[in-house]
C-alpha cells in the first residue's frame, strides 16, 4: 500500500467503465447467446424503465441484453456479434449506457437478492501470497512529461484498503485483526460495514476521499451500497472465493477509480493491487484465463516480460491468440511478470479505448505500456519502498564545478512594430501603372422604352412597351479634380506610419497626380464620386501593403530555479543501465549525473540528448548543464509562417571559460527540415540580442548538433567542431 499522504497537483478526476457484463455466466447463459426465462423475470422491469425516447423506439431490451452476453462470453470483437441481436453498433452504445446510468449496478442487485445468486458461480482466481497489480491508464496518459515536477499546490490521496468477507463473524474477525498493534493499530482506521451496523456506518463511506478522515480499511460483508464511488481504493483482498463473476468486477471496480485523475508515474500510485491465495507459479500457469479476464480483445496483441528493470526496455514474448503462452515459456518461481499492451495508455475520458484500441492509433507506434502485472509480496514490497523513497526525496540544485546558482536566464520578449515609412520611397511610375487601372469609369446607362397605343381586330386599345435602339448615359452628379486630388492626398497622410508633416504632404501629393494621370482624369474629364473613392481607396490599400514590421525585442532576466525544490515521482534508474538505444526508457528518470544542475534528468530521445549528457559528464570543459524542461523559463520565439511560436532547447551547458550555452541535438532527417531552419535561426537572433543588452551579465552562444555529430564526438570541443555554431 503506498505511503500516506501522496501529494500531486489536483486534476479532474476519470473512472474506468467496469464491464459488469458477468450475467452472461451461469444460469444467465444456460442456451447459447440466450437469457434464460428465469433471469430475464428478475431484470426485466429494470430495464423496461428507460421507457421511450423520440425517434426511433429502443431495440427490444432482451435481444440487446443477450447479444451483450454474446460479446463478453466469447471475447469477441463488437462487429462479429451476429446480426441476430441487431446491430453490433447499437449493441455497443447501449452497454455503454448501461454501465454509465447504473443499470448493470441494479441488475446486479436484483440478482444477489433473488433466488439466483446461489446458482450463479464462476471461478476467480484470489491469490495470498500474489499481487495481480492492474495499471490505470486515465485521462492525460498520453503526455507522460516524466521528469522532475515542482508541486506547488497538492491534492492529498490516503490509500484505503477494500476486504471483502462471507460472513458477519469472519468480517468481525478481520476487523479486530486489523486494529490489533502489529496492523494498523487503532479501531477507528477500520471501518465495518455489515448489515447489523447502523446507517451513519453506511455513511462514513462518502467521507473515504476526505484527507483527514482516519479509516485506512474497509471490512464488508459482500457487497457494498448501490452507487458508493470512491478514487482512493488501492488494496482489494477477499477471504473467500467470489460467488459470481458478477460480484467479481463490482468489488473489483471499488479500485479501479483514479485518486488524481491521471497516472502521476509512481507505480504505486498508479495500479491498483488484488491480493489472493496462489503462489506466483500456479498464477501464471493459469495466465490465458487471467489475461482473457483483464485484456479482453486485446489480449491478442500483448507481450510478456519477465522480472524487468525499472528504466531499461526489454522486448516481450508475443502472446498467442487467446492468451496462449508459447509452449517454451518458463514461469520464474518468483520475481514480477509484466504483460505489456502496444501504443499508449488510453487518454479519453471514459477509458473506453482501454479495452477497445483504435487500430489505426497503434499503427507505426512502437511504443507500449502496462497492462497487467503479475508479482510476489516480497517485490511488490520492494517496489512501494523506492517508490516511497522516491517521493521523499527532494532534490535542491547542486554547483557542480563552482557553477553559480541561481541562474539569471535571459527572457527575451519579442514585439513586432512597424517600420518608419516614407512615400518617398514609392516608385511614382508603379503608382501611374496602378492608375490605369482605373482609367474607365464605367457609369450606369440607361435604356430607352416606347410607349404606344394600337388597337385589335376588335378595335379594342392596346398599350406597347418596346426597347430603343438608342441607349444614353444615366445623369450623375460629378466630382470636380480638384475635389478627386485632395480627397486622395488626404487619404494619403492619414495611412498608417506616414507621418503627417509639410515634407510628406508635398510627396503625397506627386503620388496622386501620378494616379490620377495613370487613370487619365484631368480637370476636363470629372468622375463621379462613388468611382473617385474607389480608385483611392485601393491606392490607399496598396500603399499600406508596401509597409512593413520588424521584431523589437527586450530582454529581462530571470531568476532560476525559483522555487529551487524539485519532486520525482518515480524510483530513478542507474544511467549505466541503458547502454543503446533498443534499452532506452522516453522520459524516464536517471540518476547518476554529477556534472548536472540536478542529480536525475530524464530525456524524450536517446540518440541525442542522452547521448549529449553522457559527453557533459565525459568531458573536462564542460562545468555544469541542465536539462531544460517546462519548469525553466528558456524560450526562444520563432516564426511558423506568419504565426509566432516558442520552443524549449534541450540543455544549457557552462563550459570552463563561463560561457553559456543553449545546446539543442536533432536527428540527422531533421537538420535540414523546414521547421528546424526557422528555429536556428531564431536561437542565433536570440544569442545576438541577449549578449547585446546591458542587462545579461553573461556571454550566450549556441550550439546544434545532429544525432551523427552526437555520437562521434566524444569531447566538448569535438561537439563543437561538428556541431553549427552561433555566438
């Protein structure tokens, strides 16, 4: 059980959608994909109490219930449910519904308080000497920062303990085991929750996630409350063999609920345990029965890893179809098992895509994570002891080779301002050749009608309406030169950036005599008014377009590191554990690095950045580095075609000589990449200014070198000879 008072920064909390589909067992399923009479009679008002909805009427409920039975029995993809039961798309949908509206919380309780729940039986395996230890991939998995976190406001999560009994006396039995002084110590961290205990027991159980609620275990007969929901259940132990499958994944989703929200990295913060009765061997004897029951459909796509190495990745053992082992496994007597899952962790909300991969976000994805793991008490001791150790431990800035901490990094704000502008530098001849573009004034005309009288053969009049041949040009109220040229001269200093003085006035007005020859309008040759604002507003428009804006930028220093306490919340790893880069672990923390600001440092790539700071550790010129992260204020702004972006380097290193140094490795495909040159380029400006301003005490250089000048460089001063270079 992890230590209390784990501290990490709130954040919305996410559940898994526990599939209580375990009514497919037993008397439920007694005629293939049928539910039997029986069964259907204890649940069928339940689900005759959704009523109607608009639209089209709901599916008929039984049918949809056993095509649902159908799905969990066989393990089989929703799209190979047989059309029988409807569509696979519609059957999906509403087990969905099911499980978020509670319905199969309430089918579940009609069926333990009916005649039934004798007959339903179903094998779990419960293990004593045995944790099954279930990761919780939540919302936010996908971006796993990893690294040193800074943990300025906490959200405090006391692990509770979930025991399940048959009988009053044996729940009465552990309750006072536990309160005994060699367990937990005191009565009032037990909670007993039985039928004979009054309801403010019932009661207590809403204030589990409350920080200073003293109750550390739970001790219930059987079930617990219908809609009791709590984040912080991290131990689930039953003392006897569960009755039902049913039963099964109602206890078993009292853990499976996220106290953060998100995995944090701890692995005991992450995974709930399930204690039971089997050594480790006989467990994994049974592995297809125990994948087939976690994994579900993607038990086909897992891979077994024995006895792993924190911060060093080992390839798997594929597992076959159906769980099938390969038949030259061997199983170690003890030690810890892991079954691994391709792509990343599920990020939505639901944990839908737990079970349920999209395909197309596994393909070209290497990556993997944790599905199941299967361990001895003895390891999974070990592992809460580092991962205590872990979130103990504060790390403080070191000053390895005399290096000055804190830091003043330099913060460059970048502004973008309009240049000074002339219209003396616009070209008089464009300005004419823009005029002719207006040289026709295309007025409205007018078409003339005749009107005349005729009469019939009955000598009944007749009115005519006929066009004219002629056509003649519709009377308008013209606009005088002299009104045309000031009209334009004074739009002309009124633009952005033209300063309005004598001296730009007179230029302005060469540029619209210039227009206005280029469009031929003279003193004899007047234009209307709505055609005179058109020509102007356009020659207004293509002056504004010959302005242009320049970046301004002001450096501030900034103090670093501030706060200078820094928290890891995983057991870091030894460096020389990874020697290539099959064994490289993304993001995850290493220890062992005594020329680094701090002493753990995790990295996103090995070719590069580890490969780097293993040549700072190497190398006599190198006096300090840091590993820049999101909690170090170095950014450098860069453009992405007309949007401004920031990016964070990837180390700063103080060579020998006090020079500072923002270092950046990059895959050889990359150097030369369209996003890359914006951002070098971006760096050498940001270099230029910083060592310009009288506010940066330091001299700045900057340094990038590819994955191939990494790897053959073994000095300082060899990266630098192979790397770009800015100053």
């Amino acid at each position: 059980m992890p230590t209390s008072n784990a501290r990490l920064p709130p954040v919305p909390r996410a559940c898994l959608l526990m599939v209580v589909g375990g009514v497919c067992r037993g008397r439920v399923m007694v005629r293939d994909g049928v539910v039997d009479d029986e069964f259907w009679a204890v649940v069928a008002s339940l689900l005759s109490a959704h009523g109607t909805r608009r639209g089209r009427p709901w599916n008929d409920h039984r049918r949809t219930l056993e095509g649902i039975c159908w799905w969990f029995r066989t393990r089989s993809p929703w799209w190979d449910v047989p059309e029988v039961f409807g569509l696979y798309q519609s059957l999906w949908k509403r087990h969905k519904r099911w499980s978020v509206d509670g319905t199969y919380q309430r089918m579940l309780d009609a069926v333990i308080g009916s005649d039934l729940s004798d007959t339903i039986v179903v094998e779990l395996i419960w293990v004593d000497s045995t944790v099954v230890r279930t990761r919780l991939h939540a919302a936010g998995a996908r971006k796993d920062t990893g690294g040193l976190s800074n943990h300025k406001k906490s959200e405090i999560a006391e692990p509770v303990m979930f025991l399940v009994t048959s009988m009053i006396e044996e729940a009465t039995e552990y309750h006072d085991l536990l309160v005994g002084s060699d367990m937990l110590g005191t009565a009032e961290q037990v909670l007993l929750v039985t039928s004979e205990e009054p309801d403010t027991t019932f009661a207590l159980l809403d204030k589990l996630e409350e920080p200073e609620f003293p109750v550390r275990a739970v001790v219930s007969v059987s079930m617990l409350k219908e809609g009791w929901d709590v984040k912080n259940i991290y131990v689930i132990a039953s003392v006897r063999s569960m009755g039902s499958n049913l039963l099964t994944e109602r206890i078993l989703g009292r853990g499976l609920r996220i106290p953060f929200g998100q995995r944090n990295g701890n692995p005991m913060l992450d995974t709930v345990e399930v204690l039971s009765h089997r050594s480790l061997a006989s467990l994994l004897k049974q592995a297809k029965s125990l994948l087939a029951q976690t994994l579900g459909d993607r038990v086909d796509e897992a891979s077994m890893v024995v006895n792993p190495v924190d911060g060093r990745y080992a390839f798997g053992v594929d597992i076959g179809a159906g769980g099938e082992l390969p038949a030259d496994v061997s199983f170690p007597e003890s030690g810890t098992v892991e079954f691994e899952l391709p792509g990343f962790a599920a990020t939505d909300p639901t944990q839908d895509k737990l079970f349920d991969l999209d395909p197309d976000e596994v393909a070209g994805n290497s990556t993997r994570h944790n599905g199941l793991m299967v361990t001895t008490l003895d390891d999974r001791a070990n592992a809460g002891a580092a991962a205590n150790e872990a979130l103990k431990r504060v790390l403080t800035p070191r000053t390895p080779g005399g290096a000055t901490i804190p830091l003043f990094l330099p913060f460059v704000v970048t502004r973008w301002v309009r240049d000074r502008f002339t219209l003396a530098s616009i070209n008089l001849d464009s300005v004419e050749s823009l005029g002719q573009r207006f040289a026709k004034d295309n007025a409205p005309t007018l078409t003339r009608k005749a009107v005349d009288a005729e009469r019939d053969s009955k000598s009944e009049a007749h009115v005519v309406i006929c066009d004219q041949v002629e056509q003649a040009i519709a009377s308008q109220t013209v606009m005088p030169f002299d009104t045309i040229e000031n009209d334009l001269v004074g739009r002309l200093i009124r633009t952005n950036a033209v300063e309005a003085s004598v001296g730009e006035l007179n230029v302005a007005v060469g540029v619209a005599k210039a227009f206005l020859a280029g469009a031929e309008v003279t003193e004899e040759t007047p234009r209307r008014p709505e055609h005179g604002r058109l020509a102007t507003a356009r020659l207004t428009e293509w002056i504004a377009a010959k302005q242009i804006s320049s970046p301004a930028r002001e450096v501030r220093p900034v103090r670093w590191p501030e706060p200078s306490e820094r928290y890891e919340t995983r057991p870091p790893a030894d460096r020389q554990v990874v020697t290539s880069s099959c064994e490289f672990v993304r993001v995850y923390p290493y220890a062992g690095y005594a020329e680094a600001v701090y002493e753990i440092n995790s990295f996103d790539a090995y070719s590069t950045e580890f490969v780097l700071a293993d040549l700072f550790e190497r190398s006599r010129s190198v006096r300090a580095w840091v590993r820049v992260d999101e909690n170090i204020p170095l950014r450098v702004t860069y453009l992405s075609g007309v949007v401004q972006r920031q990016y964070e380097p990837d180390f700063i290193v103080i060579d020998v000589e006090g020079v500072h140094w923002i270092v950046e490795g990059k895959r050889d495909s990359e150097m030369g990449a369209p996003i890359a040159i914006p951002k070098r380029d971006a760096a050498a400006a940001w270099v230029n200014t910083v060592n310009a301003s009288d506010e940066v005490h330091e001299t700045w250089s900057y340094l990038v070198a590819s994955e191939s000048v990494c790897s053959a460089a073994t000095t300082w001063d060899a990266l630098k000879s192979g790397g770009q270079v800015h100053r």
